[in-house]
C-alpha cells in the first residue's frame, strides 16, 4: 500500500483530487538546502466530511468509491474504488499531513486536519472540525514530509510529460479540468504528436460480450513507453511496460473496454496476467501497436526516399530486376534511413554531400560488412552500436556474400561485354592497334577471363626470368610481363605474354600459368603451335624448376585459327582447344580464340549470376530482413519472389 515509485503515487493523490470533482489541481515540491524538503498537493474538490474520517481512514476498503460509479457532485467517471490510494501518499515520505475543507448539509464550511505516519498507519491523528471562513473554497492539502530522497523522476522536466501519459485521456473527457505540476499547466494536447485508434475484436466473457480498442498516443518529448489497461471510459487501473521494441516512437497506449471496468470491481484486475480473455485482448493490443508502427514507418521510409530521388541524391536510378537487387536495395535503404536518423546533421547537408555520402554506403554494402562498418565508424561516425547492429545485418542475413558476389559477377559480364566490342566491332578494332592496352586491360585484375584459377594468381619473379631466358624462342618482339608504353596505336604490333602462378598448399609443388596474345592479324596455325610447344617444354624442363612437382599450362590467344589448328583443336578424346599434353599431365598446351574465350566466361558467369539470385530467392535471407524489420526500422515492405 505504501510502497510505489514516485509518480505513480503522485498521480493516486491526482486521482483523488479528481473524484472529488476538483476542477483545480496543483502539485508543488518545496526544495531547501538538502534537495527536496516536501511534496504538496492541492485541490478544489469537494473534501471529505469529517465525520466519514473513520469510515474512509480507519480501514481498507471502505471506501465509499466502492458503493457508487460516480462522483458526488459532477457525477465524473471514478478511478478508486478500493480506499487505498490515499495512503500512497506514504510511498513519497514518512509523514503525510492533510488539511481539508468541506461543506456540511446546510452548506457551512468547515476546516481540520489528518496525519498519517508510515510506521503507524493504526494511529491515524485527527482533529476536531472548526469553522471555516464562508469565502475559503473547499478542497484538500496533502503535505508530504520527511521525504526518503530527492526523487529525480519529480524534476518538473521528467514529471509534466511522465502525468500527461496518465491523464491524457482524463483530461481530454474532462477538458474544464486543470492539472498543474509546479505552475505548469500540464497539456496533452500541447505534447501529443499523433493520436490513433486502433479497433480490436470484442472480449467474451461468460453471458456478455465487451467492445475494445486501443487509444495510441504518440508523443513529441521523449518519455517512458507504457501500456495502460483502461476502463471504457479510458481511465487507466493498470500500467506496465511494453515487451517489444519501436524505436523512434515515443508513445503510450492505452487499452480500453467496459471488462476492464469489470475486473477492477470485482478486484480481479490485479490477476490481469491470469485472465485468459483479457491477456487475448492485450496480445491483440500489441499486434495492432507494431503493425500500425510497422506502416507508420513504412510510409516515413518511401517519404524519405522519395525525397532523395527527388533531390537527386539516392544512388539507384534504376528500379530493382532481380531478387539479389531487390535484397541490395532493401539493405541499402534499412541502413540510410538509419544513418538519416541518428546524424543530426544529415537531413541539413547539401545536395552534393548527402549524394555522395548515400554512394558510399551504397558501395559500402557491395562490399561486404567490414567495409559497411568502416563507413559507418571512420566518415559517417554512428554510435558503436548502430554500427555493429547494420553491418551484422549483413552478417547475419548472409546477404553479403550474395550481394558483393552479384556485383562482381555483374562487373565481370560488362567487362567481358566490353571486351568483346573493342575485339570485334569495326569502330572499337581500329582502336585497338597497339596490344598494350589489351595487355594493361588484362592484367589489372582481370585474367580471369581465361579460367577462374587465373582470378588465384600471383606475380612470380623466378618465373618471368625463365620466360624471358627462354623468350628468343617465340620472337624477340614478344613483350613477357611488361607493359608496352605506347598506346597511341602508331607504333608496331607486338604480342604479348602474361604470366602467373597459382599458390599451392605444399611448398614443393608449383602451378604455373602462361597466356601467349598473338598479334590480331596473326591466325594461330601449325607454326605457332609447333612453336609454342618446343617453348612450353623447354622452359617446363629449366633448372630452376627442376626437382619441384610443378604443372604447367600455356594458352596461345588470337582472333581466328586457319584449318590445321581448327582441327588439332578438337581431337578426339581431348577438350575443346587442347592440342597437346604430356602423358603425366604436368604440361598442356591450349589454343583458344577470343571469341570462344569470352562466350565460356559468358556462360560461366550467367550461371553464378543465376544461381546467386536463386539463392536469395530460397535462403533466409530476405525472410530475417522481414524477422528484424521492426529492430532496424527501415519502413521498407520486405517482398519474397513468389517464384522461389
């Protein structure tokens, strides 16, 4: 009875006040040296006669709220109904001294006081009844003293919001109703940014049927959340805190229906949790609050990227195709709407820096989760915890994987695209006399066009020496490893060899790949196999080689084949393109045209491609985005491919 935390106890002393029919209420906290010296709350209601001192003070539940639904005079809704809630005063303090003036039945005024002390709630002190000046209104003081501490929750800044949550609805039923907490007149309507109703099903309870609805108030100061279980009339009995989270949201909500009313009369609502029907109506209660917040968000979310494709800003001008886009394009927009809200200064950025900003991310999340935390900590400095939580959603989605993976697969098929046009049309050919920009192009991160084993390889210096010690073999304008400095298409035509090794697990073993360009105009034929043959052995069979398990394979590269080499490249038993192998298979020799070469990485590449999206399209990964949409708030519809 006398235990509670601040404003809950606070707002029984209100509650009093207000069955009391007071039109006036006013909370002040007197403050010495020490802090916090008393707690004081006045009214204009209609008192307590003394002569119901005893009736209502010297026994629990004796209330005569328990007789009657209305008050005495204005005939308002009630809120207690037990008698307890006048000794919550001792919740506050030690001491609880009440000074009250009431109106007998021939309408003299009379004045006296109660004191109450925690340790002897038996020994309730009363005086006698004096009469009161006519012109004094009547009401009642409550005075708390010897107070445990310094409550911060009853700091003016924390407890105007913290009543206004309790006494939203009151205040609004009963607008000629004045609440003041330190000569501040507490306003919901002044702090409310959105107030909803939300409808949930009746509640059945033996022979009757109870309508319910959820009143949702949105609020624009930060606040503690609660739920409030509330009669019809939306007074709130109960309050307990939610068990989801709604970032963001500031918000109370109040649940309402005449079973409430119910069980509080007949006492029961302290067993709320027991109570099957109404536990149903709260599970309900919350779908509806997430839901509601869930399409809030929702709405916020297109809002805003709406916004940025109007600014020019957000970095996909295209609409997604493809499940792995539509998996990038959900990440992207759950991790920008969050960078949005938690940097101030975002939303007042120019043009040109929220632009790029919104591209490193984008880049960020092709990457994979290490460099989204990077952008996050080191440009865009997030909290660590938001940092953490938006690149494990990566992590946790496995859509890391498949998106870097997509944009790489997709790079490559518009490298191999373009790659083909400067081979093979007639404007681009022209261009591409001079072989060292194919060699430059080729080299820098791309030899895997010519197998995925090439994408492994490394530079090797002991094996660039031996090619170069060997090189008078296939012609001393053959460039081995080195670009050609001239680009400007006027000097001669070369050809050019690219050299690699593959790492191997054991240290006496080697793989070593070698790519010959021949010159466009060169058709690869019986004397530049022959010769490539007698180059691949011998420098196969170097002395600095010699005693390691190593595999060789070389690969002579032109635009066309004369007959000879057409044929010796599709024997029998052989793949397409081999023309010669040792019998222990550590050397190869290959001859492969640009055509084959990039119609294999075509369809190599198109089948990662396709398999990337039907891994998306079947994994979890767009069903977690669609687990933790509410904890990241992207306000994004997370749409599964029904085709899956």
């Amino acid at each position: 009875m006398t235990a509670g935390k601040p404003i809950p106890a606070l707002a029984e002393l209100i509650w009093n006040a207000c069955d009391a029919d007071a039109t006036h209420i006013d909370v002040e906290i007197e403050k010495g040296e020490l802090g916090m010296q008393a707690v004081v709350v006045r009214d204009n209601g209609h008192g307590i006669p003394h002569d119901e001192i005893e009736q209502l003070f010297g026994k629990l539940g004796g209330s005569w709220k328990a007789r009657g639904a209305r008050s005495k005079t204005k005939l308002g809704i009630l809120h207690g109904k037990e008698g307890k809630g006048r000794f919550k005063a001792l919740a506050l303090g030690r001491v609880a001294d009440w000074t009250i003036v009431y109106k007998d039945a021939d309408h003299r005024k009379y004045r006296y006081t109660l004191s109450l002390i925690r340790d002897d709630l038996v020994d309730v002190r009363v005086s006698e009844p004096i009469e009161a000046d006519p012109h004094f209104p009547t009401g009642v003081e409550v005075r708390i003293t010897e107070l445990d501490r310094t409550y911060r929750s009853l700091d003016a800044s924390l407890a105007v919001s913290s009543l206004a949550q309790i006494f939203a609805l009151y205040l609004t039923e009963y607008p000629d109703l004045s609440i003041s907490f330190e000569h501040e007149r507490i306003d919901p309507q002044v702090l409310i940014a959105h107030r909803d109703v939300l409808s949930l099903s009746d509640i059945a309870d033996a022979d009757s049927i109870h309508s319910a609805s959820v009143e949702l108030i949105e609020w624009k100061m930060p606040c503690d959340r609660w739920i409030f279980l509330c009669g019809a009339n939306g007074l709130p009995f109960q309050r307990s805190a939610p068990s989801f989270h709604a970032p963001g949201h500031q918000f109370t909500a109040y649940i309402k229906s005449s079973y409430i009313d119910e069980l509080q009369e007949r006492g029961l609502l302290d067993l709320a949790e027991l109570n099957a029907a109404l536990q149903r109506a709260y599970d309900e209660a919350v779908e509806a609050i997430k839901a509601h917040f869930k399409a809030r968000d929702a709405s916020a979310a297109r809002s805003k990227i709406e916004q940025w494709k109007a600014e020019d800003v957000y970095p996909y001008r295209d609409e997604p195709t493809t499940p792995v886009d539509v998996a990038e394009r959900q990440v992207f927009d759950i991790v920008a709407l969050n960078v949005n809200k938690h940097l101030a200064d975002f939303e007042g950025a120019t043009r040109q820096t929220k632009a790029f900003q919104l591209r490193m991310l984008r880049q960020a999340i092709e990457r994979g989760p290490d460099e989204l935390q990077l952008i996050l900590k080191e440009v865009l400095d997030l909290p660590p915890r938001k940092q953490q939580e938006l690149a494990k959603l990566l992590e946790d989605a496995d859509l890391g994987n498949i998106i870097s993976a997509s944009k790489l697969v997709a790079d490559r098929l518009k490298f191999i695209h373009g790659l083909e046009a400067l081979l093979f049309e007639a404007e681009t050919r022209a261009l591409l006399k001079e072989r060292s920009q194919l060699h430059r192009i080729l080299a820098d991160n791309n030899t895997w066009v010519f197998g995925e084993q090439f994408s492994l390889t490394v530079d090797d210096q002991s094996l660039t020496e031996v090619l170069r010690k060997h090189h008078q073999m296939i012609g001393r304008e053959t460039v081995i490893d080195a670009p050609v400095k001239r680009i400007d298409g006027k000097t001669g035509i070369v050809d050019l060899m690219l050299s690699r090794s593959v790492p191997q697990n054991r240290m006496d073993e080697r793989e070593h790949l070698v790519v010959e360009l021949k010159r466009p105009s060169v058709k690869v034929g019986a004397e530049e196999i022959t010769q490539v043959e007698k180059y691949a052995y011998t420098i196969a069979k170097d002395e600095r080689f010699r005693g390691l398990k190593t595999r060789w394979t070389f690969w002579v590269v032109s635009n066309d084949l004369d007959d000879f080499a057409s044929v010796r490249t599709r024997q029998k038993d052989k793949p397409r393109g081999q023309v010669s192998q040792t019998e222990d298979g550590l050397i190869e020799v290959w001859v492969k045209t640009w055509s084959e070469i990039i119609s294999e990485c075509k369809a190599r590449l198109r089948f990662v491609q396709d398999h990337l999206q039907a891994n998306v399209d079947k994994d979890a990964s767009l069903s977690y985005l669609k687990v933790t949409y509410d904890r990241y708030l992207s306000g994004i519809e997370v749409q599964e491919d029904n085709a899956a």
